[in-house]
C-alpha cells in the first residue's frame, strides 16, 4: 500500500494511509493478533459477525422495499477550523 506526499504535507498522507489501514481492517487484526483466542471465542465472534452482517443486508433490503424509512442524512458541521 502507498500513498503520495503532495507538497511535503505529510499530515495529510498520514490521514489518507490510516484510512487506507482502517479500511483494510489492518488495525482490527493487529489487535486480535495481541493475544491468543481460543477457538470456542472464534466461533462466537464469527458467529455474531455473520449475523451482523445478515442483519444489515435485510435492513438494506428492507429500505430498498420502502418497509423501513431511508436513514436520515447526516449535516456536516458548519465553521470547521483548517
């Protein structure tokens, strides 16, 4: 994975690559990496990504069908400091 510095900004860079990370899941792995999980917690944590997941696609799908409202959109903030 790369990313560009444009015009020695390298605080940008740094946000557009631990986006990149995070995205990736990179940091979510590094973390279970940290200790061992025994293979019953595996299970039970694969178990409820898998239904997470279910869930959210039935939700989609039922905001698709119009049975559920659209989630309402979010407002940026107004007068940000950059």
């Amino acid at each position: 994975m790369q990313v560009l510095v444009r015009d020695n900004n390298v605080e940008q860079a740094l946000r557009v690559l631990k986006k990149k990370l995070q995205r990736e899941g990179v940091f979510r792995e590094m973390k279970a990496r940290q200790a061992f999980e025994k293979p019953s917690e595996k299970r039970a944590r694969e178990k409820a990504e898998a239904i997470r997941r279910s869930r959210k696609l039935a939700r989609k799908q039922a905001q698709r069908e119009g049975l559920l409202p659209a989630p309402k959109k979010k407002v940026p903030a107004r007068g940000g400091a950059r």
